[in-house]
C-alpha cells in the first residue's frame, strides 16, 4: 500500500497502489482498477462452458440437475448477496453437464457452480 | 439514558458521533463477522450478538439492552427500524424505542396502513391493491390497474421485495422473489401492488413530529436509483414548483399530525411528468440521506429523535439554506449489472476539504461481506448554488482512494457530470434507461501496473534486474482487469 508519483506529458500526477495474493490494485484521481494475472479465470473452451459465481453469496435455488436441456438464457442458479437475488442464466443452449452447488451453500466469487456442454 | 444501537456500518458510526457529543452513555451491539468493524469502537461498551442474521433477532437485542443496563433503542434505519412489533417490545421491557409509536408505525410505517390512512385524509395515492398476500389476489388487482405494475414488500424500503411486472406471465416468479426477499430483509413477507407511473420523480419531505404537531423540514429529490437502491440524492428538488412544494409539506404535516407522530420521519411522493403527485409511504425512522436536509437546515436529526424521545420540544427552523448533493459509495460494479463486490479494503484516503462530509462505517483493513448492504460510504457537499454542490462533489470524488473492492466512484461521477445531472433532468428511470461505459484506463496506470507486478515477483523471488525475464508477470497483454 503505497503511494507513486508519476509524471505523463510533462504534469506530475499520483497513484495509489496496493497489492493482494492475486493482484494489483492500483487507483486514480477518480477511479481504480485491479490487474489479475491471466487464465486464473479463465474460460472454457466453445464445447464447455462455466458457470461461475460472480459474487460471493448464498446460492438459494439450483433449478437445474445433470443431464438437463437447458435453453440460452435459462435460469440456472439464484444466488443471494447483500439480501439481493441474482440470476444466473445459461450462456447458450447445451445439457448440463455437472452441477457443483446446493441450495444453502455459501459460494465464493469465481466458483465453478454448473458445467454445461453444447 | 443509556442507549444501545441496534445497527451497524456508518449509521451506528453516526448515531454514536452524536450520543457522544450529547454525552449520553452509549452500547453497540454486534454479530461475529462484524465483531472488529469501527461501529464496535464508536461505542462507550459493546454486546457480542453472534450469528450474522442476529440484528433482526428482537430477543437477543433486548437481552444486549439489558446485560448493558441501556434504558433506550436507537434502531437506525433497514433492520428493526420499522418493526412495530419490536417498538413494543421495548415498551414491555420498560426500554425507550427512539422512534414514532408503535401504533404511528403501524398507521403509517407499514405501506398498506399508511395508504389508508393518507386516502382518508385526501391526499392522493398511487392506484392498486394493499391486500395481495396471495398469488391469486396480486393477479386479480394487476388486471385491474393493468400492467406494468409493481410488486413491493409492504413492510419494507429501499428497493428491497421489490419487482416491476410487466406482463401477466411473469408475476409468479416475481411474486415469489419479492416475497422471499422481504422475508429475509424484514422478517416480514407481506406484499402490495401498484400500477408503475413513467416517467417519474421521487421526491420525500422530511418531517419531525413531537406527538402534538409536526412540521415539514424540507424535501429531498431522489429520483436517481438502480435496482430501486437511491444513488445520488439531493435538496432543493429541481423537479417541483414552489406550490407543488408546499403542497407536499402540507400534505406531510397533515399526515404526521393525524397520526400523533412523534419522531424524524420521511415522507415519500411520487411526482408525475405533470408535477401531479402520489403519497407512496412514509418512512418511520432516520433515513440514510438525512444528511442532506441537516446540511440546509443545520439541524442534527439524530439528537432531534432523542430529545423528543425524552419529552422535549421540536428543533426551532429556519428556512433551509443552500444546496446539498449526497453521493452513495457502493461495494458493486455499475458496469456489470450492479453486482455487488465482497474483500478487505487495502488502502482507505477520504478527502477533507470545506462543506464535505463523510459519513462512513469502514477503514483501511475492514472487510465487506456478502450479509449486509453493499453501501461503503455517504459523501454530503453543500454550495449556495446547485452548481457549486455539484463541483464539489466532483472533486470530492475525484480525490477519493478507496482500493481492494470494485466501488462505483467513477459511475458516480460520470453521473454527476453528465448532461442530464447538470440540467436537473432526473427520473427514477434515467439511470437504467441509460447504456454506461466502463471508463478507459489511462495509460499511466497501465504502465504503472506492469511496473508494480514486476515489482512484486522480484520481491517474492529475492532476485532483481534481469533475472525477471521468466517472471510470469512480465506480459501485460495476459492480464486481466476488472473496475
């Protein structure tokens, strides 16, 4: 956590920087934004896809089991953060593949919840 | 008095600022997760509650009242706020609930009640249904008033058991959604209907009754929202004419009078494209942009609540002076459909500059969980004219450092910056009806990032200078960012 000065077209300007396991943080006059190392999220392939949370919070209704048909835009996953619902819809049409959540489950950002295959 | 706070985050903060400066003793209740958050310091004493849902558990709060020998409640706002049946509670316990009567909250607190009690007294409401606890009967009233409507918790506030419907086939979803929502905000599963008027400003009158009279402290435009959460709120309000204006004070007043209201309250209106206006509900407690009318009037609500709590008169008023513009710092990316977003803050720098204030319940180190609202931080500017309020809000943003979570601050200030913001074109709809960019990163920080990473693996690897050239971090084009 740390503060640098740097200078862009002659003007001096500061920068605030701080590091966690994972990244970078680093804010502006005005604004912020982390630097992630590539691939730790990284996306599946065209044939498979992931649904990950994109949040931390409680996931409060699975709507789909293995071996589903699931439609593009489909509900898939509710989850709960901050007393909002969220919903998590399928990405394209495809069979689920696996499901790797339950109702009741605390779930952190990133998570795989559902596996889907086209 | 002794009083004990049944809240967390910046409202506790700002309670406990106020019962200090009053020197009356104070206890800050709070769970496991929040056992380290600064609301915990704020207080003289502090009572462990346990599981993270436990602000809403009316017997663990009594009983926290008591292991502490605090004679007084304040409830803050969401949580037991606006539980009547907790106000009476209190009173069985001999504790006094700083906040309007049990019997005021259940005839205008609660949106049903209140919708009865304004009707009866000629100001008009939004048409619809107070009686929808079933499916069957929200159907029956949204054919009647015709879609789109809404679906609202009718214990609750803050966009919380809300739903906008706008055909018949997706009531159901919406119904049990909200239903859901409301019962986990509220303990209170409740709901009403109402037919959704566009375009629309949210205007509410800030009123403080002693039981006898009441008068009106000023309004508060509130229009712009996301997700029905408020965003930026402001005073005056740039969408009413003077009569409109003391025709929704007098119409508060009238309210709070019949009702025997004796607290801060807010009531709330709906104003039409034709400046026509629609009691919507009142809100039986402080509310989160209270700041805004303390900024114009000079008033300090909080200790306004107490002393009427303790018998004592209403403020005197002068008429309110100026313009205030309060921004909310939320743990979310506006970008990316308001998701919220959890994680410790790493580095914490709030400006200090002439007519701002903060009003926070965070530092650098705390951690924002996914159980609570996703607010971080109220900042309050005042000018003599709207535009002055609204620069300085601009800089005031401008100089905050807030790094760890993704927060909407640029979101905040490409609103405040905006066409429609300066010309004080604000509906509850603008913001949504509105594509937002992500702002572009200028190239310093790029550049700046490269830096501090390679920094960082040469920091871990003991090694410097060129023996780098393996580190994993050297190519930019492989990094990802996210706010």
């Amino acid at each position: 956590m740390s503060w640098i000065t740097i200078t862009e077209n002659g003007q001096r300007r500061r920068l605030a920087i701080a590091r966690d396991q994972r990244g970078v943080w680093i804010g502006w006059p005005g604004g912020s934004a982390f630097f992630e190392k590539a691939n730790r999220l990284a996306e599946g392939g065209h044939k498979h896809r992931d649904v990950r949370a994109p949040m931390t919070g409680k996931v409060i209704k699975l709507l789909v089991k293995q071996a589903d048909l699931v439609a593009e835009g489909d509900v898939l996953v509710i989850l709960e953060a901050m007393k909002m619902e969220y919903r998590l819809t399928a990405p394209h049409a495809g069979t689920v593949e696996e499901t790797h959540c339950q109702e009741g489950e605390l779930v952190d950002l990133g998570k795989v919840l559902i596996k889907l295959i086209e | 008095m002794k009083v004990l706070v049944a809240n967390r985050g910046e409202i506790a903060c700002r309670i406990f600022h106020t019962l200090r400066e009053m020197s009356i003793p104070s206890v800050a209740v709070y769970t496991d997760v929040d056992a380290d958050s600064p609301h915990v310091w704020h207080a003289d004493e502090s009572v462990g509650l346990g599981a993270t849902s436990a602000y809403l558990d009316i017997p663990k709060v009594l009983d926290a009242a008591k292991r502490s020998g605090a004679n007084a409640i304040h409830p803050g706002y969401g949580f037991l706020s606006q539980n009547a049946e907790f106000a009476r509670a209190c009173a069985k316990s001999s504790i006094t609930f700083i906040g309007p009567s049990p019997e005021a909250m259940i005839a205008l607190g609660d949106k049903r009640g209140s919708s009865l009690t304004a009707t009866k007294l000629g100001i008009p409401v939004v048409p619809g249904a107070r009686e929808t606890d079933s499916l069957e009967e929200a159907r029956k009233a949204a054919a009647q008033v015709g879609y789109p409507i809404l679906v609202k918790a009718a214990g609750g506030g803050g966009g919380k058991g809300m739903r906008r419907v706008d055909s018949a086939d997706e009531l159901s979803d919406a119904f049990d959604a909200a239903k859901r929502e409301a019962l986990g905000a509220f303990a209170d599963e409740r709901l009403l209907v109402e037919k959704y008027v566009h375009p629309a400003r949210h205007v509410e009158v800030q009123i403080l009754g002693d039981g006898k009279t009441a008068i009106a402290l000023g309004e508060r435009e509130c229009s712009l929202q996301r997700r029905y959460q408020k965003v930026i709120e402001e005073s005056p309000s740039t969408g009413i004419s003077e009569k409109t204006r003391h025709a929704l004070f007098d119409a508060a007043s009238r309210l709070a009078t019949a009702t025997k209201y004796a607290s801060a309250g807010t009531v709330e209106f709906l104003i039409g494209p034709d400046e026509s206006y629609y009691f919507l509900e009142v809100n039986s407690r402080l509310q989160v942009e209270h700041p805004v009318t303390e900024s114009l009037t000079g008033i300090d609500l909080v200790r306004a609540q107490i002393e009427i709590a303790q018998g004592g008169k209403l403020p005197d008023v002068s008429s309110p002076r100026g313009h205030a513009i309060e921004a909310r710092l939320y743990a979310e990316d506006p970008y990316n459909g308001y998701l919220p977003s959890t994680g410790r803050v790493l580095m914490l720098d709030w400006p200090k500059m002439p007519n701002l204030r903060v009003d926070t319940g965070i530092v650098e180190g705390s951690i924002v969980h996914p159980y609570y609202d996703p607010m971080l931080a109220k900042l309050i500017t005042w000018g003599e004219t709207r535009e002055q309020a609204r620069r300085k809000m601009i800089d005031a943003l401008s100089a905050t450092t807030l790094l760890g979570l993704t927060t909407n601050q640029s979101f905040l200030l490409d609103v405040l910056k905006s066409d429609f913001f300066t010309s004080g074109k604000t509906f509850t709809t603008t913001l949504e009806s509105m594509t937002w960019m992500r702002p572009e990163i200028p190239e310093c920080v790029g550049a700046a990032a490269t830096q501090a990473l390679k920094q960082r693996s040469n920091d871990s690897g003991g090694t410097s200078g060129p023996s780098d050239r393996y580190s994993p971090w050297h190519a930019l084009g492989a990094f990802r960012m996210h706010s």
